[in-house]
C-alpha cells in the first residue's frame, strides 16, 4: 500500500517512523513549513520533515492547501499541492497533527484517514490531549478516522482507551497517545489492505471541542480550587507553561500537589515558604503545594532549591 502522510509535530513523526519501519511506501510528506523557534529564533524543520529527509523521502510544505485562497501565494502554493498529490501514485492518505486544514479537493483525491488523540466524539479539535486533562477525564485515548469536511467530525474506524494518571502531565500523556496512535495506524492500515476496516459513525451525543491553547490562559487565578490549578498546571506541562506573578516577577509553576485543608486566607497568599512544609498557597477552595518552579532567565527547580534563591514568606500571587 502506498501512503502519502501529512503531518507536523512529533505525535505525527511518531505515526510516519511507524508506518516507514512497517514497509508501507510513501511517496510523499506534507508537512509546516520551517518555523523560527529557540532563543535565536532560528528557522526549524517539523519533527516530520526531520524524519522525511532523513530517510529519503519527498517533502513538501505548502502554506496552504485551499486553492480558494484569497492570498495569492497561499493559493498558488495549495494549487502546486494539488497538482502534485494528483500526479502521485498513492492509495490512502494519512493525515496525524498535520496544522492545516484539508478542502474537499483534497479529500476527494484518495480516501483520508486521520489519527486523533482523544476519545470521539469528546474533544475535537486541536488540544484534545491538553483539554482532557484540564477538564479531570480519567480516560481518553486514540481515534483513528475517516476524515470529511467537518472537524473531526467522521466516521471512525479503530478506538483504543487508556488511563490518565492522577498525576500526568500533557507532555507524559502525548507520548503514550503518540506510541499507541503510531500502533494503531499500522494495524488500521493493514485491516483495510484485508477490507476488514470497519467504519463506524460517531455517536451524537458526548460532542464537545478542544479549542487551541493561548498563552493567556496558562496564567493561574487562585480563585479557582486547588484541584482546578492542578489540572491547569499538568495540562500546560509543557506548553505554554502555568505561571502566576508576585511582586511583579512571572514564576513558571511546573508542579503541585493540591491538598484538602482550607485555609481563611486570601486566594494567592504564600501560607508556608520552607524547607519543612514547601511552598503552600491559599486558593478559593483548598490549598496548593507548589512542588516545582522556575523564575525567568532560571532553571526549573525543586521547591526547596527555588527559594534560596527567591524567598517567597509573606508574599501573595497575583
């Protein structure tokens, strides 16, 4: 079977390895174009791109794949896309964090399958494995799926579940969703070589979306509970961060542990700062342990480790 893959990050890099190691062909690798990232804001390949090149394989990188367009350039790169996906020998397109989205003329190509990190019909959209864990899920998972013009709204064709930890972060999460996605296509695929690959519409009921995360919201309100900052916190480990401000300096909170004892503080008031209790703050229904930290231009740190060098006694977050 012969496979053109359209991807970006690494939950994507890790589903083309799989593919590429299983001895599907692919003839052809869409991903991002270059994007400026680290401190000199140098230009970096995706994680697919990486992959691609490094094993011989065709890459483009279209800013747009809509030849309606109304950017010139945008257009004209999504109609060379087009031409080119025409002209390709390819049975099957699988598509895995790609960032762009495919028009109808993409679609009606070659059949498009997508790999999804939730649960469908629960959490559609961008952040699905962020937004699981913000909002307290216990379980999520993979979706591998037809794709149609709606978001994330086809019919599906393999569903796998797994745990989330009581303590996980975004960060351990993606990979294990990364690993399990990259095993299911491969199986998917297979499936469908043997017409064995069954689709399934997604149920009514249960819909909801996974907006894309803002740097905005990862700014911590004490006046939420503890058990809420806690979610927050894992769900932007790693991006874009959880930070709250005191005095005026933006601290990195990486992680807490709520606890149950409640306090007649102010939400935001520093209750302990030291070796002996760590650092505790006040919230509108519990208390926080703040277990790792990291001030700006710093390194992340132990609670203990942070306030040698940032004594936080007295203090109150914004």
């Amino acid at each position: 079977m012969k496979v053109v893959f359209a991807g970006t990050p690494e939950f994507a890099a890790s589903a083309l390895q799989s593919l590429h190691q299983a001895g599907f062909q692919i003839p052809l690798v869409l991903t991002q174009p270059d994007r400026p990232a680290g401190r000199g804001m140098q230009m970096h390949a995706s994680a697919v791109k990486q992959y691609a090149l490094a094993h011989g394989m065709d890459v483009l990188q279209p800013l747009s794949l809509r030849m309606d367009s109304k950017d010139p350039e945008r257009a004209a790169q999504a109609a060379a896309a087009h031409a080119r996906l025409l002209a390709t020998d390819y049975d099957v397109m699988v598509v895995a964090a790609y960032g762009l989205i495919l028009p109808r003329s993409t679609l009606d190509i070659k059949p498009c399958i997508n790999i999804h990190g939730s649960l469908l019909p629960r959490w559609r959209g961008a952040a699905p494995i962020h937004r699981a864990i913000e909002a307290g899920d216990t379980q999520t998972g993979v979706t591998i799926m037809e794709m149609e013009e709606g978001l994330d709204t086809g019919p599906m064709l393999l569903i796998e579940t797994v745990d989330i930890g009581a303590h996980e972060t975004t960060g351990a999460l993606h990979d294990r969703l990364a690993s399990l996605g990259a095993s299911m296509i491969v199986s998917a695929l297979r499936l469908r070589a043997e017409g064995k690959l069954l689709a399934v519409p997604q149920p009514e009921q249960g819909v909801n979306y996974a907006a894309k995360i803002s740097k905005e919201e990862a700014r911590l309100d004490f006046n939420l509970s503890s058990s809420e900052l806690d979610r927050k916190i894992r769900a932007f480990n790693p991006f874009p961060g959880a930070h709250a401000e005191v005095n005026g300096v933006t601290i990195k909170i990486w992680g807490a542990q709520p606890l149950e004892a409640s306090s007649d503080a102010l939400p935001g008031q520093v209750l302990a700062a030291d070796a002996q209790h760590g650092i505790v703050v006040a919230c509108k229904r519990g208390t926080l342990r703040l277990t790792e930290l990291q001030k700006p231009g710093g390194k992340r740190l132990p609670a203990a480790e942070f306030l040698k060098g940032f004594p936080l006694a007295e203090l109150s977050f914004d």
